[in-house]
C-alpha cells in the first residue's frame, strides 16, 4: 500500500476525539502544540485525568458529555465546528479500543466519508482517511516515519536509526537556508513564484538542471542565478556546511569581477605537492586504494561539488586536511574554475600537500589536462590518480553491457555540452556502437531532434537515463530516443546523470510490456556497508 504523505497544518481547526484512553492525552497534546483546537466526546468524565480537566479550566479544550454519542455522532460532527465551515468539525479522532466498540468505531467512519471529513482510527487502518507518523522535531525541521498499519514500534526505531545519521544542528540548517531564500528574494525583488525555479520544486523540475548560459546573459537570466544557486547549495553541498553558508559567498561568485583569495606568503623551506585524483561515481566501494592514500595525507582537498557525501565522509575529521568544496554553480563555472586553481596555487607556494578531488576521472571532461597543465606551468608537476568514471560505472550499475556479442563492438564517450554552452557536433548514428552522453539531460530536448533528424539515429532507439549512479539514491530511466523529452519533462532532472544509449540497453532488460518507461530506484552494493577505513 502506497500512502501520499502530508505535513497538515492545523492552526485554529476544531478536532474531535472520540473516546478516552492515554492515547488521548498524547493526540491533545500534539493538537495543541500544533495550535489546533481539541474538542473530547465522551460518554461520562470517568477517569479523566487531571490534566485534561486543567485543560478544560484553561480553555485550552473542550470536553463534551453525551452517554449517547454513538447514536448521536451525526450530530456532534456537523455541530462542534466552526461557523465558517458550516459547524463541520476539521478532523476527528477515534480512540475507542474496546474490541466491542468495533461497530461504533465503523459508524463514525462512515459518517465521516459521508462529510468528507480526515479521520483516524486507532489500531484499524481500513477505518483511516489519514494516519500519523513516528515523528521527531528540530526547530523547524520534523521527519515523519511510516510503515502503513504495520507497527509503531518499527516506526520508531527506524526514526531512531534514521535520526543517528543525520547532523546535530538540523534547525539551525533549516533557520540559515530560510533566511537566505527570503534574503535573495527580497534582494533580488523576487516578488511572487516563478515556475520551474522555486526553490522548493526545483529537484523534481526538468529547470533544475537545465543550461544556464555563462556569457551573454540578459537581465532575468542574472535575477534567477542566485534562487538556482540556492536550490544546487542544498542539493550537492555537505549537510555540515549548510549551517554556514552566507550570502557573502554568493556575493563572492557572482558580484565581484574577479575572485580573491587570501594572500598567503610564500615559504621557501618546503615545496608543496599537487595530486589530480578521480572519486569515482559516487560508491565508496568503487574508490582506488591510492585515491584513499592520498586522501589521508592531505593538507587541503579541493572537491568538485558533485564528490557525494559518502566519499567526503571518508576524509580524516580530527586534524584532518581543510576540505573547499567548488563554488560551480548556474552562470560562474569559469569563475570558480580559476577561484579554484588559485586556492590551490596559493597552498601549493606555501608547501601544503594538495588534492584536487573529481568525481569520476580526472581526464573524461573533467578538466584534468587543463589543471596539469597550469600547476606544471607554475612549477607544480602533478600526480594522477585515475578514478572510475561514471560513463563506464554508470551502464555497469544499470546491467547494460556496453559491448555484446552481435549487438554492439564499440563504446563511444561524448559530451551534450560544448564550449560556452553550445551543441557540440554530434555523431552519426552506428547500430553497433554504444554512445554514452555526459553533461547532457540539461538539454534533452536540444539534443533529440538533431540525433533523429540530422544525424540519421532511430526514433525508437532504447536508452537509459541513469542518476547518481552507485549512490544510494540512484535512479534509472530505462525509455526510447524520442519519449526522452517527456520522461524528463515529468519526472525531472536529478544531476549528476548520464545519457546510454543503443542496442545494448536492451540485452539484459527487455521492455517486453512495451512500457512507455521503466523506472528503477536505488542502489544497494553490499561493500558499501563495510567498514572502509582510510590507510
């Protein structure tokens, strides 16, 4: 059973709850917290505990007594509202567990159907219009845990595990990325929401990811890169940090003409070491030994934003090296780039052991050449230790053999963006080859009447979009070249993707169902769970 989850807002609504028990005490109490009104049927004051009589003094709540409340429950619905809802109460809650009370609790339930009013039956589920979760509280931060009806003990314990994992400062994470929204919108005199680039809906939108240019940008283009900014801060950056990103290091990237970085005096006694190192796609398990080295004898690692979390959460905490994510976002890549390089240039003067952290390989469009050549330019020779690039993890991941027997005997690697931003010259269509698109679900829809229209590739050609791959939250697309615009039309863009696509993606999965789509989530590689330390 699949339930749509919902965080209700209950301020001033009327809420009946039938019945009395100690589960009572508890659904009064987060009624109240919540700045709901309680209202108690029940059919004698019998075993009313203390505290809801004060409540009752206080009028915090009221207590209505009606021996006949079964008979009457019509009644009492359509009459302890409030006025502008026609007396019709808000929701209700049932918490008579008597197993003789079956009946009644059956009545009220179809009543409430009737009305269309939320109710909530305790211990019965089939008599549930809504349920509430194992909930934990942080400031303005709550998670919600549910396992539909099948136990509140597990509920709360995967709160538990779930709670174990996450970081300490939650509503102070919460405060600071508010309080940016609100300032970027009124800075930037963002007077109502602009489809596709809320910052609330951006994840599950195909703008999400979409081209932002870097040059020639008109005026909009510049009033929408800071609210994108925020969205792909909280995306791609560590939950640690978030606590403390200001509005300063946006102003940084994107007002000032040219980046600075602290000026550090050069120290002629030792000379620093520059290592480029790829992370891999994302799995831990898919790290090189030397990468994990390297790693822990780092002074300063300079990170691609894209490194997921899991990786970063190897690099040593206590006395461990200062770690400077990139701040690559919509419209600065170039900046950043060269803030980048000077950080690291700056370290390397003053004798540090630096590493330049990139997800994937160095070397496949990751700027690898680039990078070498300006550190060895400068003086600085660096080391080069290859990572497992996501455009041959990513098709592994998905069970797509890259090269088969009789269906395909060549691997192409290419990119869907070229320099600033333009459609680089796609290749012609070759029913033996399998060709991996990088940097390019940003401009699907681009891309899609060139390949079928100019360059000869079948419309029904099958294709695999796969995100994030290796990470926990993998996803996979499995669809057709000329259904790709809609698939990321509806179900968006979660970067970093890939595009797969030939005959090949169809030689161990079969769409035999002839299913517009094919959808997969998550990614579970037991390795992953061992203890990985770094050496």
């Amino acid at each position: 059973m699949t339930n749509l989850l919902a965080s209700l807002n209950i301020r001033n609504e009327r809420i009946l709850l039938v019945g009395y028990s100690n589960l009572t005490i508890l659904r009064i109490n987060s009624i109240l917290e919540c700045n709901g009104y309680p209202i108690l049927l029940i059919p004698n004051t019998d075993n009313i505990s203390e505290i809801i009589k004060q409540y009752e003094e206080e009028k915090k709540l009221q207590i209505v007594i009606d021996p006949e409340f079964d008979i009457n429950i019509r009644k009492h619905l359509t009459s302890l509202g409030k006025e502008y809802t026609d007396f019709i109460v808000d929701k209700v809650f049932v918490t008579l567990l008597q197993s003789s009370q079956h009946q009644i609790r059956e009545n009220i339930y179809r009543e409430c159907k009737k009305l269309r009013i939320p109710i909530n039956t305790t211990d019965e589920p089939e008599l549930c219009t809504f349920t509430l979760l194992s909930t934990y509280k942080q400031g303005d931060f709550q998670l919600g845990i549910t396992t539909n009806g099948k136990g509140c003990k597990l509920s709360s314990r995967l709160k538990r595990e779930i709670i174990n994992k996450l970081p300490t400062d939650l509503d102070k994470i919460c405060d600071n990325i508010g309080n940016l929204r609100n300032q970027i919108q009124i800075e930037d005199n963002i007077k109502e929401l602009i489809p596709g680039e809320n910052e609330d809906d951006l994840n599950n939108l195909k703008n999400f990811n979409s081209l932002v240019k870097e040059f020639n940008q008109s005026k909009d283009d510049i009033k929408l890169r800071r609210n994108r900014w925020l969205s792909q801060i909280v995306e791609y950056y560590p939950l640690s940090k978030l606590s403390n990103i200001s509005i300063d290091d946006l102003k940084l990237v994107y007002k000032d003409d040219k980046l600075s970085s602290p000026t550090i005096e050069k120290d002629t006694t030792k000379k620093g070491k520059i290592a480029l190192i790829g992370s891999g796609p994302g799995s831990i398990s898919l790290l090189t030994i030397g990468a994990l080295q390297a790693i822990n004898k780092a002074e300063l690692i300079l990170a691609d934003k894209l490194v997921p979390q899991q990786v970063l959460d190897l690099i040593p905490k206590n006395h461990g090296p200062e770690i400077f994510i990139a701040r690559k976002f919509p419209g600065n890549a170039e900046k950043a780039q060269e803030e980048l390089l000077e950080i690291g240039l700056n370290a390397l003067i003053q004798g540090k052991f630096v590493i330049r952290l990139k997800q994937g390989d160095p070397y496949i469009f990751g700027r690898g050449g680039e990078e070498f050549n300006f550190f060895q330019t400068h003086g600085f020779k660096p080391i080069v230790i290859p990572g497992i690039s996501s455009a041959l993890a990513a098709p592994v991941v998905a069970n797509i053999p890259m090269t088969h027997r009789d269906v395909a005997d060549q691997v192409l690697i290419c990119t869907g963006t070229g320099r600033k931003g333009i459609i680089p010259n796609l290749p012609l269509f070759e029913s033996n080859r399998t060709t991996i698109f990088l940097m390019a679900l940003h401009r699907i829809i681009e891309l899609i009447p060139v390949l079928i229209n100019d360059k000869n590739w079948p419309s029904n050609l099958p294709v695999a979009i796969i995100e994030k791959a290796s990470c926990p939250d993998q996803r996979i697309i499995r669809t057709t070249l000329s259904k790709l615009d809609k698939v990321v039309e509806i179900f968006g863009s979660r970067p970093p993707g890939l595009l797969v696509t030939g005959y090949a993606c169809e030689v161990i999965h079969k769409n035999s169902e002839l299913k517009d789509w094919i959808i997969e989530e998550g990614f579970n590689y037991e390795f992953d769970n061992s203890k990985i330390s770094v050496l």
